[in-house]
C-alpha cells in the first residue's frame, strides 16, 4: 500500500487537506495553521509527510512524520 501524504492547500478562501491522489478535500479549516495541526496529528500517527502549500498552489515547505533510519539533516530548524 502506497502512503498518501497529506497537503495542505487553498480552498475556497480557507485552507483544507487533501491526501495523495484525491479527487475532494479531507476537511477545511479557517487558517492554514490549524490545517496544518489536524494534518500533523493524523501524519504522526500514520507516519506519513505534510506537505504546505502557498496560495498560489507552490510548496511553501514539508515535514516528514516517518520513520527514516537515515534523515536527511534538517536546515530549516
């Protein structure tokens, strides 16, 4: 079973996420930060990547929740 990451992206003047390969939105939210909590919690447990997009549809940035036995060094905390 392939992973489905999770997104974060517009819609419709609020910001939802979105799993791999989805047609719909999971849920929306009203700020892209509580997008991206809900995403975080459920990426945890599942062990999958959140991957935040900007309003015009570019990633802004990614974090994976996995388990890599060799992470590539973080430079961005």
């Amino acid at each position: 079973m392939p992973k489905k990451d999770i997104h974060i992206v517009p819609h419709n003047e609020r910001w939802a996420t979105r799993r791999d390969g989805a047609e719909r939105v999971s849920r929306t939210f009203d700020t892209q930060g509580e997008a991206y909590n809900a995403a975080r919690n459920t990426a945890r447990r599942e062990h999958v990547e959140v991957v935040t997009h900007r309003r015009d549809g570019t990633i802004r940035d990614s974090d994976s929740f996995g388990r890599d036995p060799f992470p590539p060094r973080d430079q961005k905390h």
